[in-house]
C-alpha cells in the first residue's frame, strides 16, 4: 500500500494525505461519538481532478473509499469500519462557490461548501437558499445532498433533493460526470441526479451541485400555539395550509413533556402561557408582501383556530427575539433530552394523517414492555416526520435501560411500519441502519438497490458496508 | 407464439388479448400520427397482478413489452417498432381511484386513471391535483409519471416527479414492488421511485402512485402584459416572483409573431391592446386569500413593472369569461401554426437568465441557414422551456422546408447545448430523440445509463428502443 500512498501523495501534494493517528483522528469518529473506525489514510483532495484521481488509484489498488463532508451525519455513514483497508476522503477543501445566478435563481457549488456558507452566498446575491437543519454550521452541502437532508423548511421547500438542479460527479470508475444543468425542466433520460442524492456516498461523489435559490421574504413571523392533541395540531395544519398556502414555512410539534425537559435543565426559558397544555405547535411564516400582511394572515388563522376549538391559546412573537426565543424553545429539546441522561433516539416518518393514532398506539406499546418510559415526542408535524425518543423512567438506572435500545427499536420501528411510515425519515441508512432497514423493504426492493449498487459500484469501493 | 397469447388469455381474459388489425389500430399509430407501428397482440390487463403474470410470460417467452397510457406522447414512445414482436400493454383498465387522505394531502390512483379523472377526485375532495397540459382529457397519470409531464403549473408545483410520493411498479422480471408511500420525508435507500419517473417505460410498468394534493385557492387571476422583448419578460418575471412568491402559478411567454397568427386563423380571438408589441407574457395568481387580495397584489405588480419600464401595457382578466379568453390566446398558438401550414417543433430547457441571448443567436442563425424561415416561439418562461417552432418561408413550398427538417433540429439543438439546455425539456426521448441525445451526452452518463438499464432489464424486454 505504500505505492498507492505514494501516488495518492503525488496526486493531491504530501501534506494532504494524513497518515498519522493524531492527524486522523477528527476523521475517523462519528459525530455523536459512538464509534470510531479506522483508515489507511485520510486524504484531502481540492478540486474534482484530484477526486477523480485518487478514485482511479483506489480501482487500481482496489482501496475502498469512504467520502466524508462536515461528519455531522447521525448513521455512522461517514466514518470507516474499522477495518483500516479504506481511505477517507475528504472533500473539505472543494469549498468554492463557483457561480450565482440571480436570474435562473441557482447558486453553484462544490461539495465540501458549509451549509452556512451558501445560505450567506445566497442572502449575499438578495436570495434564500432555504435549506436549514442543526448542524448547518459544520455540515456541508455535498453531505446534505448524499443523504439528502431534511431540516425545519422541508413542509415550504422540500427535502435537500427538491433543491437541487444538476450534480457534478466522480463515479465509482474515476470518471467526472458534468451534470452541472441548471434547468428546471429537462427530461433526456434516466434520473442519475436523483440516484446519487440520498446514496450517501455508496455510489459515487458527488463533487459539485447547481442548488435552487428563491426569493428572499419580506417579513417572517413566528407564533406558538397550544392544544389539546396531535389530532387538534393536525386540523390546526389543515387549516394554515388552506388559509396561508405557501407562506406557511414552519409547523413543529412539541409535547407538552418536551418543554417540562426545557424549563427544568434552562430554567431561564420561558413558555408564553400562564398555564400548562398537552401539546404546542411552533408555527412559521414567510411573507412576500410585508410585515403587515403576515401578522393579518396569521391572526386570521389563530382566531379561526380558536373559534373552532382547535387550539386552546397562541402567542405570536411580536419581535425577532421573541421569535427567536420560540424557537429556542423547539432546538433546547434535544439539549435538554440529554441532560436528562442517556435516551434512545428515533427519527421516524408516518403519513401525516396517521400522526395521531402512530403516537398514541406505539406510547402504549412501550409503556407495556418498559413500563414508566418517559416519551419525549417532537417533530415536523407538516413534514410527517417525528423525533420518537424515549427517556428511561425516573429514577431508574439509565444504562440499564439503554440495555434494552434494540427492543425498543424494534417496537417503535414495526409499529412505524405498520402504520406506512419510514424509519429513517431524514437521517439516512449509514452502517447504523443498514440491517434494520432488511426487516422492513421487500426482498424485491432490495435486490434492485443491489442491482443498481452492482451496475455502478461493481468493484464494491464506494463506501462499502453503508446502505445495501 | 399462439402458445405465450393462449397464456395471455387465460390471464387477462379472451377479450383483452387483441390480435386483429382492425381491433389494434389505434394502439399502433402516435398521437401526431407520424408513425404506425405492428405489433403481435394488444393485451388489456385489468390490475397490477395481471400486469404483473403478462410481464413473467413476457419473460418466459422472450417477448418485448411496450407499456401504453392514453397514447398521447409526442416523440413515439407508447407505440411499437416495426417488427411486429411486440406486445403493447394497455393499461387503461387500471382506472381506479384507491384513495384520497385529505389531511395526508395525498390521492392514490391507478395509472390508467385519466388526467382529468384525477384532478376531479381532488376537487371533489376539496383538494387541487395541480398537473394539466393540453392532453389532459386523454393522456393517463401513468403515463405522466413515467414521461415526468410538465404543463403550465411547474413554475409552483414541480414537474411530474414533484408531485408524486410513491409508486406501485411491475419490475421487468414480473414481480411487483410495492412502494406507495405516502411520505414527505424517507431516507431510506436508493431512489427508486425518480428512476422509473422518466424512464419512459423502459425499466418496469408503473401501475400506481401516490399523488400530492394541495389546499384549492381561493382565487385565480389572469393578466396580459406587453413588452419590448424577452429580456423585458424576464425582469418581469424576477420582478413577479420577488412581490408574489408562490402565488405566482403561470408565467407564459408570447411573441408577436404568435399572436398574428391566431389573429389570422382565429379572427374572432383579440388581444386587448390597442397596438402591438414584440412580446407578451401572460401571468396567472393563485392566490389562498381572497379574490380582493389577489386583485392588489396584481395591480401592486403590474403599477411598478410599468413604472420600471418593464411592461408597455397590461390587462388584468375581470371575469372567468376573459381569463379563459386570454388563456386561450396562448392555447391556441400551437392550433394556429397547423392552420399556418406544417411546422417544426422543438421542445427545449436553457437556463431561464439566457433566454434572451438564446433566442436572438439561435434566430440569426436559423435566418442565414434557412431565409425567411418564420419563428413560433412560445412557452413556460418561468420554467426555461421554449416551444421554439420554425414556420416556413411566406410563400415556400412546405414541403421543401420539411425537407431540412434534421438540419433545422441540428442547428436549434447544438445552439441549445451551447447554452447548457436540453432537447427535450417535458417531452422525454422516446425513439424520436433516443439518436439525438446521443450527440449530446457525455460517453459518462450514457454508460451509466445503459448500466441501469441493463441492471433492472437484463433481458431488453421493457419498451425496446426507448430512450438507451
């Protein structure tokens, strides 16, 4: 191997291929910090002659290739096996945007782009580019596009595939497919782009991408809403498409333990209502007229909801920090879930329809098999997508519990599946996932993934273990 | 092969296996009636499991399967070659609506569901199914699905693929996958589903889908404006997105030229201007508020675009009578150029900020190739997509003209890849274009393109010469 590690190096400069423990350690851990593989070299790339290149090496010497973004990912799909057979390969330092079109409303850029950094290009050149999650600020576009990621404005703009035009990608031989198009109609042939987004890097790199860009709004305003049930929140929803259309960018679901969580670990955090509900809706949005005609659209909508009994009380933010402080609200969740301790968490998608009887069917579920389990139920209620995490009960041993984490997995995930839903709604497959996702696909669906693994990646390089 | 349709027979029943010339003919000949195929039997399954038991003899006797909606498609894809081995498979007896979630905002049909049928159901729910082109009475939806149908609604809503969540397909071996999800979210493994939208039939038979349903808006409006050229159209076009985000639904672009054709073959149509202009494009609102609101926001538009110089003059339609009045102006361009005499047509995507450019240097060139040639050029300006048609010489032999055919698409196609566009922005391949592209691809995307096809359809038996 030192002969590939020789060529690798002439081909991207010394420096940029990582051999040493200490140099490759941030590579070689995943994100949460559950397991870290290892590699027989990092290598870091800049352009996407030098992806190609080192693809090509890695046919000749049969190396496997593990791509890596910003390794924000939640499925251990961007770190090795610990094998040490594969390299990682670092797209970090394809970072350029290489063209903004303020008139076919398109941004061009590499792959290893911040999300933070095209959001800003985009703001830049009068435009948004709506794609907003967690990690935006580590996260990189090409990472956001292989597992095609989802966020808070999918239920406005659609997951990462719905904004994206046309990719530039390594294929698993070395070759540079240009499919830079920024076209919005376009029908010559089979779907590539659509394959190489979500494979998570097993079939290909994905090295540049031609991303949608729109209108920037001029107001956004931001309200929390409290109600009896997910039932209620569902009519609420119905209700706010039909009166607000596409202004309406954001509908969170937030149980009313979910913000218990938040008051007890932030005590500085502060619910709107002088009293307690069983659930609250975080709701967004975006106007293209003015501030004014936002707040009139949104108090029509909360005084319908009111008069038809669907929500019980509504605040809306009368200033961005009152908007921001809601929102903080909807983000300390998770902090708080985990300063409460260990919890076993799901990222699940159910049609929207079926929301209600999913949470309440699957909470009595696991209330019979692990009795007192604190269920911490939020989501992006207009996306169908709900974060399903179960805290151990109080005062019981939290390792104990998480003992029981493939349990509890396999009654949330056959309850999921009974309903139609999805139980990986935006995180992906990764290795974490792999195996599970076989109890739930039909061996038809299966065997064409591995089909179209085997027609693209026949040597089997390309991020091997994740996925099929 | 009396043998494989006595099987058939048993199958479907002796009534759905057509062999007679007489009983086949309108399943042989393209809608624009270029072409007439031959084709060993015209077999009628009645659902999917039929579908499924036609496609494994298929298999087991080696014949070729040429998938058929409501035969509407423009470039010879849903009718058979020459030789006579083929079967068409009609699909038009899969007509059922499954179902309608209207809190889902779903509707699940079967592919031989009428267009029309669909966009019913919707309403009759409530609901607006968005989808509608000029062959809506006749064409199927899965037959949309898998041509990825444009129309004049995919400035808001997407193409085809954007409008459908999950499908029921009959793979090439016969067996079924059944992946009628009705998520917004599932990341979950490869894309199957966009790979068989699109694909034209070749890879499998899509025998039902999952469809998008949107809130009805309260209002719709319409509105011609005038203006010096496409460069103009397109600040309008910026100028209308910015002010009226997605309530913006129809952009169309018009030239003069258009228009003094449809007052010729047409006379009892008018254009509500006093004079004429080099350009028009008509505009349409929809808008989820009210007919009040979406009467300002028009008028707000239409005050500034003339303040800016964008638009000469504008007409808002003051009734349903003048919006369809004005709608028909631009329905009845393609009605008025056969009128005219024939006519080449092409179907072209450029990126929407080089239009302008693409239209003046692709005229200049036609006019030194073919003198006197006469451009039809319209289409869905929001979108890119140009029905760029070339009329022949006043007073010239048609025929003649025709004669260039190949010539004229050569020069309007490398013009188009010059500008990095597409030779067929909604209409697919087919076997009209499948020689063409070829000029165009990349070796890179065509190689992987015939890998898929030969991954999912080994044996070539799913709609042969299509598309790869």
């Amino acid at each position: 191997m030192n002969e590939f590690l020789d060529k690798c190096r002439s081909a991207v400069g010394d420096s940029y291929v990582l051999t040493e423990d200490t140099d490759m350690a941030g590579y070689l851990t995943d994100w949460r910090r559950r397991f870290t593989g290892k590699a027989l070299a990092v290598v870091k790339p800049r352009n996407t002659e030098q992806v190609a290149a080192i693809v090509r090496l890695c046919n000749e010497y049969r190396v496997p290739v593990v791509p890596q973004g910003g390794n924000t990912g939640l499925v251990l799909g961007s770190v090795p096996d610990n094998s040490g057979k594969a390299i990682v390969m670092s797209l970090t330092r394809l970072n350029r945007i290489r063209a903004v079109d303020t008139v076919n409303n398109t941004l061009t850029a590499e792959a290893g782009c911040i999300l933070e950094q095209v959001q800003n290009a985009a703001a830049d050149a009068g435009r948004l580019f709506p794609l907003s999650l967690a990690a935006e600020g580590s996260c990189t576009i090409g990472g956001n596009l292989s597992s095609n990621a989802g966020g808070t404005a999918v239920l406005r703009y659609g997951n990462s595939r719905e904004l994206c035009l046309g990719l530039e990608v390594v294929t698993a031989q070395g070759q540079v497919w240009d499919g830079l198009r920024g076209l919005r109609k376009d029908n010559t042939g089979y779907d590539l782009r659509d394959l190489f987004i979500g494979a998570e890097g097993t079939l290909g790199i994905i090295t540049a991408a031609v991303l949608k860009l729109f209108p920037q709004p001029q107001a956004q305003l931001t309200a929390l809403a409290a109600m009896r049930s997910p039932e209620d929140a569902l009519r609420l929803l119905s209700l706010a498409q039909e009166k607000c259309g596409a202004t309406l960018t954001g509908f969170e679901l937030m149980s009313d333990f979910c913000l218990q969580l938040v008051a007890k670990h932030f005590p500085q955090m502060r619910l709107p209502f002088p009293q307690r509900y069983p659930q609250y809706v975080l709701l967004e949005l975006s106007d293209n007229e003015s501030e004014e005609h936002a707040n009139a659209t949104l108090e029509a909508l909360i005084t319908d909801a009111l008069e038809q009994d669907m929500i019980q009380d509504a605040a809306v933010a009368a200033s961005i920090a009152q908007s921001k402080a809601l929102w903080a609200l909807r983000e300390h969740i998770p902090l708080a879930q985990a300063e409460e301790g260990k919890n076993i968490k799901h990222d699940v998608s159910v049609p929207i329809s079926r929301i209600g009887d999913f949470i309440r069917e699957t909470d009595i579920l696991l209330q019979q098999g692990f009795s007192g389990c604190r269920m911490v139920t939020f989501g992006h209620l207009g996306d169908g997508n709900l974060h399903y995490n179960v805290s151990p009960p109080e005062q019981s041993s939290p390792d104990a519990f998480i003992a029981h984490q493939e349990a509890i997995n396999r009654v949330v995930h056959d309850s999921v599946h009974r309903f139609g839903g999805s139980i990986s709604a935006e995180h992906g497959l990764g290795a974490l996932k792999r195996n599970e996702i076989r109890r739930y696909k039909t061996e038809v669906e299966l065997g064409m993934m591995r089909a179209l693994k085997q027609a693209l990646d026949p040597l089997d390089l390309m991020n091997p273990g994740k996925v099929v």
